[in-house]
C-alpha cells in the first residue's frame, strides 16, 4: 500500500461526500484522515489515504472524478502525513517557542509550501523606496501565493505550486504570525538587568500567575511605600490581579533570585495604564532595592513600550514629598507637572510624540 495526499472540491450538499468516498472504496483506497476547508465554490475535502502499490497517478484522480470531485490534486505523501493538522500545527508551534526566528521554516511546515520568501515592505529598513512611510504591509491570498506581514517587519511571501491555497489555510498562517508576534514582544520585554552592587535582576511581563508573588511584595513592602504607590489605599487582591494585565498597558516585573536559598522573588512592579491615548505609569519597589537605579531603568522600559504603542505621553501622579521619584522623573526628562493640593501630575514625553516640556517643580 502507499500514502497518497488527495484534494478536491465537492458540492456542498447531502450526500456529495459520500458519492466520493464510495468512489475511492470501490479501488481499495483506504481514507486515513479528511480536512474540510470550506471555500465560496464549495467544500474542499483534503484526503490522506492508502491506496494499492499497483494504482497510479492517473487511476487515482480517475476515481475522484467519478466521486464528482473537481479541481482535483494527487500527491504522494510521506509517513509523517499520518499526524493529524492540530498536531503537526502545535508541534510547529513548541518549535517556534523554542526558536522565534524559525518563522519562515515554520510557515514552511504548516502550509506546505514550495518556498518562503522574506522581503521589506515599503518604508522598512532595506526597501527600495526611500523616504516613504507605510502602514503595515497587507495580508491576503491568491490561488498559489499568500502574503503574511512578518511582526518583525516586512513580509512573507509563501508560495506552492499545487494545490491553491484555502481560506483555512490563510487562516491558520496568520496565527502561527500572531504566535510569533506574541513571542517577539515578550522577548522584547524580558531582559536581564545586573545592578552595580553585582545582583541580577530578571526584567519580564507579569502574567496571572505572578498574582501571589506580587501579594508577597505588597506584604514585605512598608506601609510608606505601599502609601507612595497608593495614595488612595491598597487596592484589593482581586484589583491588583487585573493590574497584572491591564487591558491596553502591561506590567513589568523585576525578580531576583535568592542565591543561599534559590527562591525567586518579586521585588518591583511597573505598570502601564491606557488612558485614551495617554498612559498613565506607577512603580512599587521594595525598600531594601531603593535607590539602586531600579526605578529609572522600569520606567525607561515603560517609555520605550508606550512609543511603540502609539501612546501621546505617560503621566505619573506623585505626592510632592516623593522627592526620591521626582528626581528619577527629572532624569528622564519629565515634562509639566500640575499640582492639586499634594498631589503632582507629571508628564514624561514618549519618542516620536509632541508633547510641550517644562521643568518638574514640588513646590
């Protein structure tokens, strides 16, 4: 017996499928496993089979044209056809965790392509046309080429002789896109930071399962600096578990590794709010990792993420006793402060936006 990959189109009507699977019996042709992609000219029906050593190319898509399929393809297909599409697209996924430049060789696997190639899309680095700026590239597919903007930049371009790609398929690049571009954007905010009393610091994106050890620095913290962060009180544990992942923001975390026990700990928060199109920013940091630099560095990291968000500016609010932040926020270039009794509302400017700058003042 041999393995045979087989697609056709089918009417989409009772009955139709049957017509076609009865067909390829009628040879001994044995179906392992059937995808249907559904299609405006009907369902397309993707086959893996075994069929007879001594049937060919020919016989075959013979068969498929008496079971009233259309647009017919044959293949000879390899043993590792036998695993399921879920399967081989969570496989090719593990890979990609484990290896986010492989995005192309990916693609490669999920679609069967004949070849995938990257190129610039107009205004990226590398593209012929200078000066001119673009939106993201678009996303879309013909019979044999699909185009899928790499989150990186630019755009593949995955290509295949046979069969015509499917709107099902289309769809499932696209997510193995979304998967890469989730994993390029935590790799963006995941760092390690080495301070210069010598400790390592991990830098990374809270998630909800950093709900318990976030509580923990919220116990271990003083009631002045918990006051610092909050002036209208500690907000509830089931509040701080949405502060983890505020919807339009992120949260940054900083941990570090105790080395005689090798428990790790969070020791500091940065969370960014969406305010429309301001974000508004707060830190907590434990009071044995004051004045270390930590603070500077989170909100540097909170700026550089609201320029990519497309943020106009991040405003912090701060008591005017908080000298230890004004003097940071001095540093990074703070913009207008407005007072409300002891309370300063202060604007840090965000790359690429116009925001009008004036000195911090407490008093």
């Amino acid at each position: 017996m041999a393995l045979w990959r087989v697609r056709a189109t089918v009417d989409d009507r009772p009955g139709y499928l049957s017509v076609l699977t009865a067909s390829l019996a009628l040879k001994s042709v044995n179906i392992l496993a059937v995808q249907v992609h559904t299609t405006e000219a009907g369902a397309v029906d993707d086959f893996l089979v075994d069929a007879p050593d001594t049937m060919s190319e020919r016989d075959l898509l013979a068969a498929v044209e008496r079971g009233r399929g259309r647009d017919a393809f044959v293949a000879r297909a390899e043993a590792q056809g036998l695993a399921d599409p879920p399967t081989r697209a969570l496989a090719l996924a593990g890979r990609l965790v484990h290896d986010p430049d492989g995005l192309g060789e990916a693609l490669v696997g999920l679609l069967d392509a004949t070849e995938v190639r990257w190129r610039p899309s107009a205004g990226s680095p590398g593209s012929p046309a200078s000066g001119f700026t673009a939106g993201p590239p678009a996303s879309g597919f013909t019979a044999g080429c699909m185009t899928l903007a790499d989150p990186a930049g630019g755009v593949f371009e995955v290509s295949r002789r046979a069969p015509d790609f499917t709107p099902a398929e289309f769809a499932r690049g696209q997510a193995l896109i979304e998967l890469s571009g989730a994993l390029l954007r935590q790799a963006d905010t995941q760092t390690t930071l080495l301070l210069p009393s010598g400790d390592e610091l991990l830098i990374r994106v809270a998630t909800p399962d950093d709900t318990e050890a976030v509580l923990r620095l919220h116990a271990r913290c003083s009631a002045a600096a918990r006051e610092l962060r909050y002036p209208g009180g500690v907000p509830s544990d089931a509040r701080l578990r949405q502060l983890l992942e505020p919807i339009g923001g992120l949260t940054l975390l900083a941990l570090h590794t105790d080395p005689r026990s090798g428990e790790e700990h969070v020791i500091a928060t940065a969370t960014l709010l969406a305010e429309g199109d301001l974000g508004e920013a707060a830190l907590l940091v434990e009071d044995a990792w004051q004045r270390r630099g930590l603070g500077t560095t989170l909100l540097r990291r909170l700026v550089t993420w609201a320029g990519r968000g497309g943020f106009a500016a991040l405003v912090l609010h701060v008591t005017a006793d908080n000298t230890a932040m004004l003097r940071t926020l001095r540093r990074l270039g703070s913009g207008a402060a407005d007072r409300d009794g002891s309370m300063l509302t202060v604007t840090l400017p965000v790359p690429g936006a116009d925001v009008h700058e004036s000195p911090v003042t407490s008093t």
